[in-house]
C-alpha cells in the first residue's frame, strides 16, 4: 500500500495528523509539502482535485480532513 500525506508547513491540522503519525511511529508514509515543492501542489489539484490538506492518498485515492485521517490511521496501523 502507498501513503502519501500532502501537507503544508504551517497548516495547524496537518501538524495534528503529523503528532499522530510519530505517536504510532510509522515509517511508511511518504511526506509531500506543497509549500515546498510547486509537484506536489500539482499532484494534490489533479489527483485530489482541490488544494485542501492535509490530504493522505491511500494507493492513488485521496482521503481529506484530519479526523478521519487519524481515524484511518489507527484503524490501519503499519504492518
């Protein structure tokens, strides 16, 4: 499975969603700053088909809103 966490350096939610991944100690989520990287901006808008983060792209798919990324995460713990 692929993971992909599209981010922003100063977004308070995808800090929220950051904390929860360090917290569980996953290595297997790729980061994506679209403050950072002008590819990822344009990655997010045309896969996910707007600019909200943080946004985890589960295989391709995008999944919106910090909750239920948590939610996600939890419910799907790294093997």
């Amino acid at each position: 499975m692929k993971l992909e966490l599209f981010i922003g350096t100063t977004c308070p939610y995808c800090h929220m969603v950051q904390k929860e991944i360090e917290k569980e100690g996953r290595t297997d989520i790729e980061f994506c700053n679209i403050d950072t990287s002008d590819a990822h901006m344009k990655r997010l808008v045309e896969v996910g088909g707007k600019e909200q983060i943080p946004c985890l792209f589960i295989d391709g798919k995008p999944l919106y809103e910090s909750r239920d990324i948590v939610k996600w995460l939890r419910a799907n713990p790294q093997s």
